[in-house]
C-alpha cells in the first residue's frame, strides 16, 4: 500500500505516465492527490497528452471528481481561495 502511494505521489510530481500506469491509474485517486499538492492546478490535459501517445484517454471525469477534492482539502489547509466555496 506505502509504495502505491509513493507511486502515485511520484506520478503526479513529474506527470509522466508508461501505457501500463495509465491502464491502471486510479484517476479519481490521482485528481486528488494533485488537487492536494498542487491547489489550482489540474493537470488531467498532461496527463491526457502522455497517455494519447498510447491511444488510452484518462477517465477525465473521475480525475476531476478527485481534483475537486483534493482542491478543497488544499484551500482549507492552506487558506488559499477562502477555503470551500
């Protein structure tokens, strides 16, 4: 479990994704993740862009979800944008 989060938090500091992991990324998972560390920036059109290159299209709708999330939980930590909206 430790290094499927050390995988996903790796991912989504770089945005490179193999054919495989963008098989079986956990969109929503990933959304948040980025949404938490990142604040205001998705980056679903990176990874769309890396996985386009294996004709794979990302569940944009589950990442997000999961960025919307993880967004909230970033301006409420952080106090950036007045926390949710």
């Amino acid at each position: 479990m430790r290094a499927a989060a050390l995988l996903v938090i790796f991912l989504s500091a770089c945005g490179a994704l193999s054919e495989s992991e963008c098989r079986s990324t956990n969109w929503y998972q990933l959304g948040k993740l980025d949404g938490e560390l990142y604040g205001s920036r998705a980056m679903i059109d990176q990874y769309s862009y890396r996985c386009a290159a294996f004709g794979i299209k990302p569940d944009e709708r589950a990442y997000m979800l999961g960025w919307d999330y993880g967004n909230m939980e970033f301006r409420q930590r952080t106090g950036y944008g007045g926390g949710p909206d």
